[in-house]
C-alpha cells in the first residue's frame, strides 16, 4: 500500500475526512473489505498503543419511497449473506435509535449497529504504526 500525502503522513485530505464507517455497500469485495475494516479499528488501539478515535455507533439508512426500500433490502440481504449485522427496520424503530430525526415521510430503513466512525488522522497514524 502506498499512500502520498503532502509534507507528512495525514498532512493532507486525511485530516479533513469525515471518518464514517459504514459496512453497507452495492459490491460484496467492498462489504467485505469494510467489514474487515470494523474489525480491525476495533482492535487497533490496543494492538498500536495509539488512539483511532473509533467509536462503534452503529448508523441508519433510510428510505422515503417503495424503490429505494427495496434498494435497502436487496442491499441488506447481500450483507447479510456476507456476515454484516443489518436490520430492516420500521420507520417507528428508525425513530426510536435517533428521535430528532422526522419519520413521518419514511417507508423504512435498515440498521446497522456495527458502523462507526473514526478520526481519519488518529486512526492513519495508527494504521501506519500497526
């Protein structure tokens, strides 16, 4: 793996990443990949002795038409399939994890508690050390 980056590592789009995690993709070698990924952000800080800011916070894609429902649930079962931990929820549970959010427009959604979110430049000083 080669990563450049400019004067030094994370030095340059790294620090300004939006470091969300999420597992749910179209491509199973993507799913895979990310699934991996969790795994390893959750072990990282241990194994490296330094921080990666992961915090497993599990996320929630939602759906307001019958189209992208069913988007979620093809996509949902292809995860599954793969060993992600997902659940098609109702737009009542949708509401119940995050309440500020306005449901009353939503078909559905799925959950997915093992995404996360990491600091991008923690978390590439941690990769680079490991």
């Amino acid at each position: 793996v080669v990563l450049l980056e400019q004067g030094q590592l994370s030095g340059g789009t790294t620090w300004h990443a939006a470091g969300l995690v999420g597992q749910l993709r179209s491509h199973s070698n993507m799913t895979s990949l990310i699934k991996y990924s969790t795994q390893l952000y959750g072990e990282l800080e241990a194994e490296t002795g330094l921080a990666t800011g992961w915090k497993n916070c599990g996320s929630l894609s939602v759906a307001r038409t019958t189209d992208r429902m069913t988007v979620l649930k093809r996509t949902a079962a292809s995860a599954r399939a793969q060993g992600v931990d997902i659940d098609v929820i109702s737009p009542k549970e949708a509401a119940d994890l995050w309440p500020v959010m306005a449901t009353d427009d939503l078909v559905g959604a799925v959950w997915l508690p093992g995404d996360g979110k990491a600091n991008p430049t923690d978390l590439t000083q941690s990769l680079a050390k490991g």
